[in-house]
C-alpha cells in the first residue's frame, strides 16, 4: 500500500469525513483510469450522434412545417441514422467503462483486504469483529462501491464536459439563447451541493445499520439451537424484525432524498429549457426585435430548442447516481480502517536444528495499548518426536503460545523459530461446507480414500459407522452440521496426520470427547505422532491428558515454570 494510501486510510480512522473519503476513493481508482477515458470518449460519441440527429430532424420539421427544406430529405435522413447509431455507440462504451472500472476496483480492493488480513493474523481478525461483521465488509460493503464507480462517474465526466460543449454550441448559434442556458446552469450543481450536504449522514446511518443487521442475523441463526432449547425462538424473531424495520425505514429515508434531488434537477431545467422555448418562438413570431432574433431561421430554432435539454440531461443523471456517492463514502468509512497500517504479524524463523521442531527464546507478549504483560521471557525448546503439555487456569496464554506458535501474532521482544511443516487444530475446529471426504483433502489434496480412512481410524472414527451413514461423502454443513463437536475435533486431528506436518499445535483437543473417547484417542494419536517424528505442542486443562505428554510447561501469570 502506497504512502498516499496508508495517508488518507490513517486520516479517515482518526475522523471520517468526506475529503479523506474522496482522497481514498481516488487512490484506488487511480491503476483504473483509462475506463475513465473510454467513459468520456463514449459521452462525446453520443453527443456528436445528437448533434447530427436534432440537426436532420430540425431539418425535416422544417420542410414539413414551411413546405420548403433548406437541407435536402436523403441527406436530413442519413444525418439522423449515423447520429442515432453514434449516441448508441457512446452509450454502449461508457456503460461499459463504468461496469469494468466498477469491477476492477472493486477486485483489487478485494485483494488488498483479504492481503490485510494476511498481514494481522486470525487472532487479530477475530478479535476486531465476528465472521458476520467481516463477511458484510468483504461483500456488500465493497460492492456498495459499485454504483459510484459504474454510474456515478462515467456521469460526472460526461456533466463536466457536455453541458458546456452544448453551451458553447448554442451561444455560437444564438447569444439569448445560450445566455439563459448560462444563467441556469449554475443552479443545478449548487443545489445539489446543498441537497448532498444532508445526505452524507443518512448513508452512514444506513450502512451501520445494514452491518448491525447482518451480524445479528448471523449471530442468532448460529445460536438457534441454544434459542430452541430456551423457548426464545419468538423475542429473537421479534428482535430481528424490528432490526429490519429500522433498516427499512433508513433506506426509504435514502430514497426519499434521492427524489428530492432528483425533482429540483427536473424543476431547474425545466424553467430554463422553458424560458429558451418562449425566446424562439417569440423571435421566430416576429415579436422580438433585439439581438440575434431577427436572424433566427426555423431550422436554427428548432435546432436550439432540441439541443437546450441535452445540456440538463448529464445533470440529471448525475442526481439520480449522487446517491450512490453517499453509498460509497459512507462504506469507504467502514473499509479505509481495515486498510489502514497495523503492525503485522512476522512469522517465526526456520530452524537450524534438524532435530528440534521449535524453540522460543526471551519471548514476551501482552495484549492492549500499552501492552499488558502476558508472557515474559519465556523459553522453549521442543524436539521432534517429542509431546509437550501447556497448562494454566484460563487467561494464563495457553492458546497465546500456540498462537504465537503458529505466527499468528509476533512477539513484542524475543525470537520464535519453527519448523515450517505445521499444522494446527484449534479448540473449535472449522469444517467447510461440502463432504466429509473434501474437509480432509483440505489438509492434502492428493490423498486418496485409502488414506482418508487410515486417517479418520487412527484419530477414534472407523469406516463404516452409524454416525457417519454415508461414509467420505456425508455432507456436512456450516457451523459444522451433520457432525457432533467430536466428531469435529477428531476429523481436525485427522487433517494433520494428512499434512506430514512435523509440528502439531493443538488446543484442548479432547475438550468435545467424553473420557472413553478421549483415552481411546491419545492411545493412537501421541503413539503416532511419536513413530512419524512429530513435535506435539498441546495445550489442555484436563489433567488426564496433560499426564500422557513427555513435559508439562505450566503457565502461571506469564511467569513459566516447568
């Protein structure tokens, strides 16, 4: 991320506003500028294709009018087909600026939050929001950046150069009718600005809320047995709906505003385009005497009257997409932070040790700002084919060293090194949507079923049984439906005897067994892991399973103690 970038993202954390915003928004559009180009090549196409349109029909009404044509009939209809096939051209390229730069933003922004949350690790993301709150920001938070990319400023481009381009034009035919063009112009935008002043707050309030939905949507279908077993079904459907009906009200507050500016473009233009009207027909009657008037031909006027609307019609667009701008700089609010520099996580150093799998030296570590002391000097070795136990009363940094461990977060003083063939299986293991057969092959794709059931039978799960009817292909669902949480933990421990991984972290791996299933599974899994020379760093509360590993490091406070 450039320094520009970094600039505005910290600016817009500190206070959002919509300078910030623009300046965010501007930097990402920036590697996208040529749709900006082909967008206003297409806006002039189409306006070269009006011209030649209201100039053969001015033409023809004429001639139909005063039963003389002062431009021959073919040539009036040649000049309306090649500009009605021009403004279809035009049209056609800048829609379709707006649609690829709306695409190409919005997958490198993509890109670059999903490179972002590389950089902070799993604990950091998952202590910033749950997966609702980061899923709304991924999806409909990036895509709110579409309107504002695909209408909004293929239009402005086209507002910044046709209104004056027809200005001009029709000053050079008509100075009256060109200075009353002029004289109203300015309006539109004005008005806008003022309209737009009110609208900024409306989209942000918007966008909170459509977060807030989300997550609790997320939130209660995820709890929903716990609901059922309360009897609670009936007050979360009715906090749900009232959640709706609060972003309902929003987005027609959203629309509301959206008409209104709409409504005085439409009531400007229309005084304007009307005070044009009456000048021509007035000058063309004979009863204006001053000026250009008495020079005015019916095919100049009619001419001018056609093209007067053309000079409004990008200013209307413009109203009916400013919603969209709101849209955007109310998510750029939401996006720009998770985008901003945070420290990022450095992954442990590789090993020079063959025969050691990992080694901490002096590691301290806290959480805050400042840092509350977790860990202090700790130090570590672990050999392969070794298991080491992490005990402590919660809240002592069992799952911090893991996660250290893994480099999911970096020391704040110390040195962590690793043997880079790891795998972890956290205290909720997390199974994808799909079979049970595609979860393991997560671990290593080339296995076969062979090795998915010597798999499954090494960790307690023997093909075929009751639990698992289908075998490899029972399906499994999100939040780990169609398995019980042991069947879970086991399928994660499965997927690291599949990764070859000559480290395994593990955190409180048998927490979702019972004690039979717990015993029959350290009985082959610790066996295992010792034959294959894998390092085991196993974090447990339970006494029974801290008793079956080589070494036992006990947390206390930050301060180990073996």
């Amino acid at each position: 991320m450039s320094a520009t970038t970094d600039t505005a993202a910290k600016t817009l954390t500190a206070a959002p506003n919509s300078g910030a915003a623009g300046r965010w928004l501007r930097e990402r559009l920036r590697p996208h500028r040529r749709w900006l180009w082909l967008a206003r090549g297409g806006a002039l196409l189409g306006l070269i294709g009006v011209g030649l349109l209201y100039a053969g029909l001015a033409s023809l009404l004429t001639g139909a009018l005063t039963a003389t044509s002062e431009v021959a009939p073919p040539g009036a209809w040649i000049a309306m087909a090649a500009g009605l096939l021009l403004r279809l051209l035009g049209g056609l390229a800048r829609d379709r600026a707006g649609l690829q730069l709306s695409a190409g933003v919005r997958h490198a922004l993509r890109s670059e939050l999903l490179a972002a949350a590389s950089r902070r690790g799993p604990v950091r993301l998952a202590a910033r929001g749950a997966t609702a709150w980061w899923t709304q920001r991924l999806l409909d938070q990036v895509d709110a950046l579409h309107g504002y990319h695909a209408r909004y400023l293929p239009v402005l481009e086209a507002a910044k150069l046709l209104p004056l381009i027809v200005v001009g034009l029709v000053l050079a035919l008509d100075w009256v009718a060109g200075l009353l063009l002029l004289i109203a112009l300015p309006l539109v935008p004005l008005f806008m600005a003022l309209i737009g002043m009110g609208t900024q707050a409306v989209q942000d309030a918007q966008q909170d809320s459509q977060a807030r939905l989300a997550a609790e949507l997320q939130q209660r279908l995820a709890a929903l047995p716990a609901l059922r077993r309360l009897s609670a079904l009936a007050e979360s459907t009715r906090a749900v709906a009232d959640a709706a009906d609060g972003y309902r009200v929003l987005a027609m507050r959203v629309l509301r505003v959206a008409f209104l500016s709409s409504s005085t473009l439409e009531l400007f233009s229309a005084l304007a385009i009307g005070l044009v009207a009456l000048y021509i027909g007035f000058a063309l009657l004979g009863l204006i005497g001053f000026g250009p008037a008495p020079q005015l031909t019916p095919v100049t006027g009619f001419f001018i009257l056609m093209l007067a609307p053309e000079a409004f019609l990008p200013l209307r667009q413009l109203a009916q997409a400013y919603h969209d701008r709101g849209a955007a700089l109310a998510a750029v609010d939401s996006l720009a932070p998770l985008l901003a520099a945070a420290d990022p996580v450095t992954h442990p150093d590789t090993l020079d040790d063959r025969r050691l799998a990992l080694r901490f030296e002096a590691v301290d570590f806290g959480y805050g700002e400042p840092p509350r002391a977790l860990l202090r000097a700790l130090d570590l070795v672990l050999h392969r084919g070794e298991v080491l136990g992490l005990s402590g009363a919660s809240g002592s940094g069992k799952s911090t060293v893991l996660a250290l461990a893994a480099g999911f977060l970096s020391p704040t003083a110390g040195r962590i090194a690793r043997d880079q063939r790891w795998a972890w299986v956290p205290q909720r293991v997390h199974l994808f949507h799909g079979d049970l057969r595609a979860n393991l092959q997560q671990a290593c794709e080339t296995a076969d079923d062979a090795a998915l059931v010597a798999a499954l039978d090494a960790v307690g799960l023997p093909l075929p049984q009751a639990t698992l009817p289908q075998g490899l292909a029972t399906p499994i669902g999100d939040g780990d439906t169609g398995v019980s949480g042991g069947q879970a933990q086991r399928i994660g421990v499965a997927r690291a005897l599949l990764s070859g991984a000559t480290l395994w972290l593990l955190d409180e791996p048998t927490a979702a067994l019972d004690e039979l299933t717990r015993d029959r599974l350290l009985d082959r899994l610790l066996p295992l892991a010792r034959t294959a020379g894998a390092a085991v760093l196993l974090a447990s509360h339970d006494p029974v399973v801290l008793a079956r590993c080589d070494r036992v490091l006990a947390l206390d406070a930050g301060s180990p103690s073996s």
